[in-house]
C-alpha cells in the first residue's frame, strides 16, 4: 500500500538508537553498575527510545533525559557544561528552571556525532555514579558504531 503522508529524515535512525540502548546496558551489565535507564534523543531533543535495566528507580528516566537535553542544549557533554559553570550555580539553575527542569549538569549526557563532528543526537544515562553514567553512554555510542562527543578539541 502506498504511503499517505511525507516522511522526514531521521539522521538517527531508530535502529542504531536500539543499538546504544544495548551497549550501555550491556556495559553497564558487565561492570556490575547499578541498573540504569538509558535514553536517546534525536537532534531536536525528541525521544528515539529509552529503557531500563531492572530495579531501576523510577526518577532515573528523568535526570536521564536531562542529562541528553542539557548536552543538546548546549552542543557539550552535561559533563563539561557542569564543569564550566561550576562557579555558577545560580546559572545552572536558571537554565534548568527554563528548561523546564530538563537539564541537568552532571555526567552522563553524551552528544552523538556524524563523521563530520555534527550533533546526530544524545544519550543520556543515569543510575550509577555520573562518571559510570558517561562511561556507559560512550560504550553504547560505540557499539552502534557512532561516535561520542564530550567537547570539541580547541
């Protein structure tokens, strides 16, 4: 049956989104992390797809989400954004109320690049210790075969 409607362009297609899901939690299966949630957002900040590992608190999907949303926002990992403006609280909280509490600065938000360093999406986790968190987010990224963007190289 033909199609009724224009397709868009997804330069994260859901496939690979499913791919990162299963390495992160793979990864974090295999370094005895707590349970995480893992989700993916496209370039716009829409949700591609999320899950989590069993036992997983039910605030989780959210600081997760965050964590994606504020590297997006910003075009740096949640990691760095926090770093830089860690003498700036006042700041971060500002752009979280306007977020409308979906930022969070703290690892665990890890940009998706194309082969050209352009943003194809985010993955944020959380779970574990943030600095866990990351580390699942880019084995997820790379067992998709993508690339994972924390800051660009100055």
């Amino acid at each position: 049956m033909p199609r009724n409607v224009y397709l868009t362009t997804q330069p994260l297609p859901l496939e690979s989104a499913r791919k990162i899901v299963a390495g992160a939690l793979a990864h974090a299966d295999s370094h005895d992390m707590n349970p995480i949630t893992v989700t993916v957002l496209d370039h716009g900040g829409q949700l591609i797809t999320c899950d989590r590992a069993d036992g997983c608190a039910m605030l989780r999907l959210a600081v997760s989400r965050g964590k994606a949303k504020a590297a997006l926002g910003y075009g740096l990992s949640s990691r760095t954004i926090g770093e830089r403006n860690s003498e700036r609280p006042a700041f971060l909280a500002a752009v979280a109320a306007a977020a409308d509490g979906e930022f969070v600065a703290v690892a665990g938000g890890v940009l998706i690049l194309d082969t050209d360093e352009r943003v194809i999406g985010a993955v944020g986790i959380s779970g574990d210790s943030s600095d866990n968190d990351e580390r699942a987010a880019i084995a997820g990224i790379e067992h998709a075969g993508l690339r994972a963007g924390l800051a660009p190289e100055t």
